[in-house]
C-alpha cells in the first residue's frame, strides 16, 4: 500500500467519526461516550435523576394538537444530537425515531419524551456495542412489526437487526409507507424490509469471498411466514403493494428461509415499540450491548494480557 499511495500509519484505531474503538484480545468495543457527554452538556441535561427506559410505554405519542408548542429549532437540535448518537446506541433508536416523527409542531408532551431519552443517556453514557473474539460469521436476521402503533396515522412500524454471529451489525426502526389492514400484513411488509436489508448485506459481503444462502430470518407472526412461502397471490394479499413480494422469490430461490421465533425471543421487538424496563434490558444485553467504563476496559486488557 505504501508503494502504490501517499499514505501515514497512525497506530491502532482508537476514533472515527465521533466513535470510540476499544479493541483487546477478548474483543472489541464500540461506543461514544465522548459525544454523550457532550451533548447531554450542550442541552443541559447532564444533572438529575436517570431512568431505565428511554421511552414510557403509555400514553403513547400522538400530534397533541392541542398541546403548548415548543422551540422548534431546540426540539430538532435534540432530535439532530440523538440521531448521530444512533450509530452505536440501537437501545435508542426507536425512541429517537418515534420523537422525531413530530418535527413539524412539537408540544411540551414532545420535548418531555425527548428529555426522557436524555435522562436515560444520562445512567448508560458508556453503553456500547461489545464485539467478542471467536465467535461465528453466520448471516442471520431478525424481523418484527407493531400493527397500526402510530396514534396518528394508524401505520404500522417495522422492526429489524442483523447479526454477523453474535455480533450486532445492522438494525433498523422505521414507519411503514402503507397502512397495513392486519398485523400479518404489517409483519410481511417488515419482513420485507428486512430481506432487502439482509440482500444488500449478502452483496456485499459476497465481495470479501462469503457466499450466503439459507440465510435465517426470524418472524414472531406464523401467518406473515405463510403468506411469504405461498407462491400463489390469494385475494387476502391482492392490495399488497407489489414490491414487498419480492421476498417470495428470495424464499423460493432458497437464499432466505423464514422460522417462527416466540415474541418472547423476538430480539427485534425493541425496535417497533417502549417496552418495560425488565424486558427492554433482558434485550439490550441479548443483542450484545453492554456497558463499560474506562477503568473496566483497562482491567479487561490487562486480564487478556
């Protein structure tokens, strides 16, 4: 590389783009810690009380049109900080994302939902993504949905993680486009999403010399599962709109195979909704996020040394 490029070595990687890179023996260590300080300063949130959920599971957010409006441009400079902080934190993704539907008009409701994600930031700063030594490289997917979750518009959202052995590499929390007329419906179009995902990710690790196939994905809905292994379109999936179909083909081709996993071990289910603090945590810690200090790190590579 040197004989072909103007290039420096700059010793092991420590930070890219705002990320911190702890690397060890046993592992490596991805989190912005750094950055959480600091944008828990710039909005004035770094005292008081923590939480251990990022969003209330009730009342749910709606367009409170009735409510006080604040600040718009504070209320998107929060939105703006916490969406950079999603790119190690996916214990937040869908809170930040379910906040941000509310750019436009945001109400004191809003902006308190905003300061809980803040307040629960504030008792996980050196939470991050833990990636051990050794483990596997299989291509595996997890897909869910919460029908018509959002008060407003009755869309459903999707919910969906992808794993490179047990390490978390991919994850996504997004509104649907269409209004699903059953929770079967909802879960086959997240599904959908999920294959497209798991497709693009098939490419281009094609490129690094891994060729996947029967690769899994795991839906907690038995009905999705069947409507995406019938080749035959029934007048229950006519209205489907055309392009989440294409998940039938990836089926029958046998690069996807579909299994039913219990909502219980649904890893995705944090993706499509607020959970309660006992089963949001028994998920974080199961999608390999864990929380770290620097003193812990330190003794973790002196251990493996």
């Amino acid at each position: 590389m040197h004989g072909r490029f103007e290039m420096s070595l700059m010793g092991e990687m420590k930070f890219f783009l705002g990320l911190q890179i702890h690397q060890s023996p046993r592992g490596i260590f991805i989190n912005q810690a750094k950055y959480t300080l600091e944008i828990l300063k710039k909005h004035g949130m770094e005292k008081g009380q923590s939480i251990g959920t990022p969003m209330a599971t009730k009342p749910k957010l709606d367009a409170d049109l009735s409510g006080e409006p604040v600040d718009q441009t504070d209320y998107r400079s929060k939105i703006g900080s916490l969406m950079y902080l999603t790119s190690s934190r996916p214990d937040i993704v869908q809170a930040v994302c379910y906040c941000a539907r509310y750019q436009a008009r945001p109400t004191e409701k809003h902006l308190k939902e905003v300061k809980r994600i803040f307040r629960y930031l504030r008792g996980t700063i050196h939470m991050g993504l833990w990636y051990p030594k050794g483990s596997g490289f299989e291509l595996t997917a997890f897909s869910d949905a919460d029908h018509a979750g959002c008060v407003d518009t009755r869309k459903s959202t999707s919910g969906g993680i992808q794993f490179l052995g047990d390490k978390l590499v991919s994850w996504m929390s997004k509104k649907q486009n269409c209004t699903a007329m059953s929770s079967a419906e909802a879960e086959y179009v997240a599904l959908s999403a999920s294959c497209a995902q798991v497709m693009w990710m098939r490419t281009q690790l094609q490129d690094y010399g891994f060729n996947y196939n029967k690769i899994p994905l795991y839906c907690d809905s038995q009905s999705a599962i069947a409507i995406s292994c019938n080749p035959v379109q029934h007048s229950r999936t006519k209205h489907i709109h055309t392009r989440y179909h294409f998940i039938k083909e990836q089926v029958e081709n046998g690069i996807i195979e579909l299994y039913f996993v219990r909502t219980e071990y649904q890893l995705a289910d944090m993706f499509t909704k607020a959970l309660p603090e006992e089963r949001f945590q028994y998920l974080v810690r199961r999608i390999g996020m864990r929380c770290l200090t620097p003193a812990e790190l330190e003794v973790l590579i002196k251990e493996s040394a």
